[in-house]
C-alpha cells in the first residue's frame, strides 16, 4: 500500500511550459484526501519550486536542490546538507577550467557571475526544448527562472561569509564533448554527489544531498516505509530515489535507461503521466 509519493518537477510533474495540469492537481489532492503523503522532490530551490506549486494550489513538503533542503508544509527548513565550501572550490576549479557557465544554488538565493551568458544558453535551452511553444511563451518561461537569480561580480561572499551555504553547484553547456571531459574529472572528486536533470547540465551537490537520501529521512520522521513509497521522475538526478522506494515510476519521455531502472512506466510529462501514475497505484 502506497503511504508516500515523491515527485519530481521538471520533466515529470510540468509541462513544457512549466504548468501543472489539471489532470496532475486532481490526482494530488486525490492521494493527499486518503492521507496519503505527498512531498516534491526537485533540482529547483525552494522559491523557484512553491511559486509554480502556490499557482496550482498544491500544498506539500518540498525536497530543494536535489536533497540539500527540505522544507516542512509551511516552509520551514526541517533539514539541510550543503556543499563544504572547500570542496566546492576545487570543483569550481574544474569548472573553471571550461568554458561553462555555472550557477550557485544557496541558502539565500541563486547566484551567477556571468547573467549574460545564462540568459543567452537558457534561452537556447528553452527553444529547443519547446519547439512548439509561441516565442511568447518561451520569453515567459524565461523571465521567470530570471525573477529567482542574482547576478554578481563575484562569487567570494558565498566562501567568504558563513552565513551563506552553499546547496548545489549547477554546471550548464551545450559542448557535449566538454561537459563529459568536465564530468569525468568530477567523478574523482571525494565529498560530492554528481547528477544531471537534463544532457545540458550537470548537478554538483555535498555527497549526502541526494533526493533518495533526503527522501529516506523524510519518510522515517513520518514514520513510513520506503517500500510504501512511489517515486516519480525522468532523470539521473532522480535515481537515489528510484533506487529505494518500493514502486520506482519512470515518466515516458525518461531516456530508456532510467526507464529500465524503475518498476513502471507511465505516460509523458504532456500527458499528465504523473496523474496516471497516482491513480494506477492508489485506486
């Protein structure tokens, strides 16, 4: 019996056009009126995720930044796992060494040094992902992300000051080739947890900050089994996760290779898959 449901956002729970559908919040609310728990569990920062859950009407927990924050219904940080500053230097050093832009997810905001750039490739991103979407809507979806980073000269404050910590490093490029070099000189480093929600980008967080470990936590101060848990996600960043629960669901426009390492499949983040996916499990 399924006790428990961790969903992802980008890729699973929301369109191309980063909407929930209908489908979706009906089947949420479904499972949360049979007591069912329901936390979100996301690449996003907080504010980044409960501004597009808050227009929905979805109130739920909220694992932040691939596990490096957990928020509690109200919003409160129940527990966090940041990036050791001195670790996240040494993969800046490597970062830094191409031509990537990065930007540092922290515990008051999100930071960039190069907004330009980030404009420009998220931009480029947008376009390819949504090769239907009218432009309008591609410069919406833009602007929104914007409204959540901060461009600064530079990024020593974060190292500097302690009352910033750092949640995650995100590395974005469309060099395929460059982004594996960079990824492979990742893999050796001691002290972090490597991801990706997408083939344009890899996720750099301190190595407990895992949405399958965070989601671990999360289902024992509850009180509920992992084995009663369903996952729900497309992407690398969402294995720790599939790797635990008792019912990992993979969405249909997941590559093939996360989709062989869940139990189910279900339909695609346009076709309200997740909604299929709640209700195939909880009717």
């Amino acid at each position: 019996m399924i006790k428990c449901v961790a969903i992802d956002m980008d890729g699973t729970l929301l369109t191309k056009e980063h909407e929930i559908t209908e489908e979706n919040r009906k089947a949420i609310k479904a499972a949360q009126e049979k007591g069912i728990e329901v936390v979100i569990a996301t690449g996003r920062s907080y504010p980044e995720a409960i501004y597009i859950l808050k227009e929905a009407g979805i109130v739920c927990p909220v694992i932040c930044a691939n596990g490096a924050e957990v928020r509690s219904l109200e919003g409160d940080i129940v527990a966090n796992s940041p990036l050791e500053k001195e670790v996240a230097k040494r993969a800046l050093k490597i970062l830094a060494e191409s031509d990537i832009y990065v930007e540092f997810f922290t515990n008051k905001g999100i930071f960039t040094v190069d907004m330009e750039k980030g404009i420009n490739l998220f931009k480029e991103y947008a376009s390819k992902k949504n090769e239907v979407v009218e432009i309008e809507k591609i410069e919406a979806i833009l602007q929104e992300r914007l409204n959540f980073i901060k461009a600064v000269e530079n990024a020593d404050f974060i190292f500097e000051q302690e009352e910033y910590h750092i949640y995650k490093l995100l590395a974005f490029s469309f060099q395929a080739e460059e982004l594996k070099k960079v990824e492979e000189q990742l893999k050796g480093m001691d002290g972090i947890a490597l991801s990706s929600s997408g083939k344009e980008n890899l996720e750099i967080n301190g190595i407990e900050a895992q949405k399958g470990i965070a989601l671990d936590t999360f289902t024992k101060e509850k009180g509920i089994s992992l084995m009663d848990t369903m996952a729900i996600g497309d992407n690398y960043n969402d294995l720790s996760m599939f790797q635990r629960v008792g019912r990992a669901v993979a969405m249909g426009n997941a590559d093939t290779y996360i989709q062989e390492q869940c139990h189910f499949v279900t339909t695609t983040n346009e076709e309200s898959g997740v909604a299929k996916a709640i209700l195939d499990a909880i009717n």
